[in-house]
C-alpha cells in the first residue's frame, strides 16, 4: 500500500507532538513501523490520506457501535452545532440520556457525566474513600482505568504495550494505598482483606477486562468479589466504560448477574464523542457536591454535543436485532480467526464477549495479566503488518482488546475472512 503523504504527515506530527501522537498506542511503538494518517472513516472502514482503505477493528477504541459517520448520529450533532456547542449550564439532553441510560443500567440510580473515562476514574476513587472513610483501594494487574496517578499500578493499555512496570512522574505516596490483586483470582483479593480489609474502601475491575487484550471473568469470579466487598464493608466498583453496551446491552453487570455499587461509562454513551459518566447507589452519590462534601466538577461535562450523539447512538443500537446482528459478526470473526490458525499449525486464544474480541498467539489459555506475558508478541507483530497491508486494521499492540460494529455486517467482515490467510502466513514465519 502506498504511504508516502501518511510518512509525510507524520513526520510533520513529530515536531508537534511527543513521539507524533496524542495518545501512546497510536505510535506503533509496540508492532513496529509507522501509523497510517486518516482523512476519513465511514460505516466499518477508515479511509487513510494515501488513499488506502482498512476495515477498522478499533472503532475508536469501542464508541462507534454503528461504524462510523452513521446518518442519525451525524444528523444529531448537525442539528445540535447549529444551537450551540457548548453551555455550561443545564440543558435538557442530559437529563434524556441519562434516563436511558439508567433504563439500561438500573443500578446508576444517580449518575454525573464527566469527559473521559479517567475523569470517571478520579471520580469514583475520590467518592468511594469520600464515603467510606477509607483510604486503600484494590485493582487489578492489566486493568487500566485511566491515568490518574492512584491507578496507575500495574496498568494494562499504553503502559502494558510499552513495557513500562511503572509510569515516571508518580510518586510512591500516589500509589501507596492501591493494592494490586490477580485477575480471576478471587483467594488473592482475600488475602488482601484478610491484611487489612477494614481500610479498604473499594475493589476496582474492568469486569471483562480489556486493557490487556480481552480477558473474560470464570464464572464465579465477579460474584465473589461481590461477596467480599459486602462482608467488609468495601464497595465494588465496575469499570464499564469499554464494556457498557457492548458485552450486553446492560454491560457485564447484566451479562454476570451481579450489581456493583458504583459503575463508570463511557465511550459508546458519547457516539464517538468525548464522554465518561460514573453513577451508582443513591446513597453514595448523594456524598457528591452540591449535596455532599465530595467535591467534583467540570465545565464542559454534560456536553451537548456528545449528549445527542451518545443518544442517536444507543437509540439506534436498541433497535430489535442490532445488538444480536453485531454479536453475530464477531463470532463469525472469531470462529475465522480460530479456523485460519488452526489451518496454519499456529496456536491461537481466540475469544468474544458481545462485540468485544481478543486473541493471543499462545498454546496455554489466558486468564490473566501474568499469562499475556507469554504469548507470542512477534508472532501477532507480524500478523498486524500483514493484515493491515491486506487492507485490515486491529489494534496496533497485542495487548488490546477489539470491536466490531453493526456496520461490519456484510462487505467488511467477508473481506477480513477472505484475507486472513495472508496474516497467519505471516506470523508463521520466523
């Protein structure tokens, strides 16, 4: 593929940007070589400044459900840009998105929107210890809920991909009260409250992890650490901000059967837009400012423009057998992508939850952080270039998760099966 204007953009991007990029995966660091520079996306595909198009398996990392530039969605920021782009004041798109959103997730008995996921992140951190009156915090190795300093204990995301054990710039005392416990491993959370379990405010997981490529929960493990955080008065804390209407139109808490204290969102409830949310039991939310004393504000949170989008967005994803079409396009991508290594000899841990997917070229399965660590990475390198060369995009690191949309039902799924031939090709050779 011809990538002589991305070259020159990028290079042009360096003198601006640390390493070219706005956020680290998008560097390429992990796979090598450079990232090609969009000029346009619409329904499954990107379309890149050389001319070059890609079926996109990121999906702006998990927002664009419907693909993207959707008719609706771009009728709805049309509409609203021609009222306003931005308030600062109450209006009343947010208070219809969020009674949407609770339909969904009746456990966001009150809720805040925020801009990000991190913020989302900071938020419940802040509330739970606001609440509690505890200050430690569990997490999870791999699970990445943003870059606020607290959580940036084994992190899975950008600091996975680039090999960082720890992130520069934070000091010991920002983490000294997280404790990092093992994914699906429901005895090394009760060691830590069996330690010091009545200074533990909150228990935090990605309930299908994504940020370490996609890990899924055994069966009795998210309802475990329900049980715990009960017994010790902790609370539990859902990181739903890739998961929310993506894994189930209810996120993982409607999947799995168990009900946390405290939800954050985000991503698809914005269309593709800046957006986060967190919410949970009326109680807790009620120790918020202004009706508490925790304090937590932003000047562009409850955007207009992302209230409409994430409206049009989950308007149409709730229509009768688009969720279930979308899931029935990432099975047929995982079934391929199983079949496609099997055919080449190649071991491969390939999975999905809704219209999350993952996979690791690994002869043992994977169930946590510690056994990302084993899988090939070379082998998926190789894969990567050869399937973006065919004219298919994943994730630039073998430690993401996937997404497909509704739009990827047809043209772009058949085309992503009828070349996945020349990837594990690739990742074949040594």
């Amino acid at each position: 593929m011809n990538s002589d204007r991305s070259h020159e953009l990028f290079a042009r991007a360096k003198t601006f940007f640390p390493g070219g990029v706005n956020s680290p995966v998008r560097a390429f660091r992990s796979v090598g070589g450079e990232p090609f520079i969009v000029k346009h996306g619409k329904g499954p595909f990107l379309f890149d400044v050389d001319g070059n198009r890609y079926v996109d398996y990121i999906n702006s990392w998990g927002p664009l459900v419907l693909g993207h530039a959707h008719p609706a969605v771009v009728a709805a920021l049309h509409e609203q840009a021609q009222l306003g782009t931005s308030y600062g004041a109450c209006h009343e798109r947010e208070a219809e998105l969020a009674q949407v959103v609770r339909e969904l997730f009746p456990s966001l008995e009150l809720m805040r929107f925020v801009n990000s996921g991190t913020e989302a992140g900071m938020a419940v951190i802040r509330l739970a210890r606001g609440f509690t009156g505890r200050r430690k915090i569990v997490k999870f190795e791999g699970c990445y809920h943003g870059h606020a300093d607290v959580l940036l204990a084994k992190a899975g995301s950008g600091v996975l991909t680039l090999g960082l054990p720890d992130c520069a710039g934070v000091p010991p005392s920002a983490v000294e009260d997280t404790l990092v416990a093992e994914f699906n491993n429901a005895e090394s959370v009760e060691r830590l409250f069996d330690a010091c379990g009545e200074e533990i405010a909150a228990v935090i997981v990605e309930p299908v992890v994504g940020n370490c490529g996609l890990l899924v929960p055994e069966p009795a493990f998210l309802k475990a650490l329900r049980s715990i955080t009960e017994k010790h008065g902790a609370l539990l804390i859902f990181d739903e901000v890739m998961t929310g209407f993506r894994v189930h139109l209810g996120g993982a808490q409607a999947l799995y059967g168990v009900r946390p204290d405290l939800t954050m969102l985000g991503k698809v409830i914005g269309g593709g837009l800046p957006v986060g949310a967190f919410g949970g039991r009326r109680d807790i939310m009620e120790r918020l400012a202004p009706l508490g004393p925790v304090y937590q504000a932003g000047t562009l949170s409850g955007n207009p423009l992302a209230m409409v989008a994430g409206l049009s967005t989950l308007s149409e994803w709730r229509k009768p057998g688009v969720f279930e079409r979308a899931v029935g396009v990432t099975e047929r991508l995982v079934e391929g992508l199983r079949a496609g290594a099997a055919n080449h000899g190649l071991p491969l841990v390939a999975q999905s939850v809704g219209t999350m997917f993952g996979f690791f070229f690994s002869e043992k399965p994977v169930r946590s952080y510690r056994d990302t660590l084993s899988a090939d990475k070379d082998a998926f390198n190789r894969f990567f270039h050869a399937m973006l060369e065919a004219g298919v995009y994943f994730a630039p690191s073998a430690f993401e998760a996937g997404f497909v949309s509704v739009a990827h039902d047809g043209e772009a799924i058949d085309f992503t099966l009828a070349v996945l031939d020349q990837g594990f090709r690739a990742a074949k050779q040594r």
